[in-house]
C-alpha cells in the first residue's frame, strides 16, 4: 500500500480533487459559471458566478455544494479512480499543476502575432 499522508494532506488533496471534477465537467459541457449560476438557483442555490468561482477555486465549500453543482451539471456517474490521496499521488498532481501553471505562463508571454516582430526589423 502507498505512503499515507497525514490527515491534512489528505483533506487538501480531496479538495483539490473536487475543484478539479467539479471544473472537469463544467469543460466537457461548455458551461461558464454564470450558467452554472443559473442551474444551481433552480436548485435553490443562489450565488454569483464571480462567488461560485472563488467557491470553487478556493476548495472551500461543503459536500452539499459539491452534490448540487453535480446535479446542476447533469452529472449521472462519476469516476473517482484517479483520485489518490497518496503522497505518490500528491507528488504526482503538484508536478501537473507546477507544469500547467509554467505552460500558461509561457503561453502568456508569446507574442500573438510571431512574424509582425520581423516586420518591424525592416
């Protein structure tokens, strides 16, 4: 069996599994927060989509939250098989995210239009 991590490791490594199903399904439906905002007031959860992505991002919200943003979301099943509260497993997704945030970095920084540098030269 993997290396267990300390209950507070775990707790965290948890919510970031839940901010990242929650953000994964909302990506596979094209849904903003605003119409996750207007799906979850039918369910008698009123919240902003600016607050709804602080709520999310910040991996603070309650199971009931979670519940409702999977109903709202339209979400029968759900696999949990990747989540790992391992230290390996914990490893593994601050490696993804340094890399993702490294990506978006250099992605933030690239000129959009490469050759206008070239014509300038001239």
């Amino acid at each position: 069996m993997a290396a267990a991590l300390p209950q507070s490791a775990a707790q965290e490594e948890l919510e970031s599994a839940a901010k990242r199903l929650i953000q994964e399904q909302m990506r596979s439906r094209k849904l903003s927060y605003a119409e996750l905002s207007e799906r979850l007031a039918s369910l008698g959860f009123v919240e902003t989509p600016a607050r709804l992505n602080r709520k999310v991002n910040r991996k603070k919200f309650q199971a009931s939250f979670f519940i409702a943003c999977l109903l709202a979301l339209d979400v029968e099943t759900l696999d949990i098989s990747g989540v790992d509260v391992s230290a390996a497993g914990r490893r593994q997704r601050l490696a993804r995210e340094q890399f993702a945030r490294a990506d978006r970095e250099a992605r933030r920084r690239r000129p959009l239009n490469p050759k206008a540098g070239a014509l300038s030269e001239l």
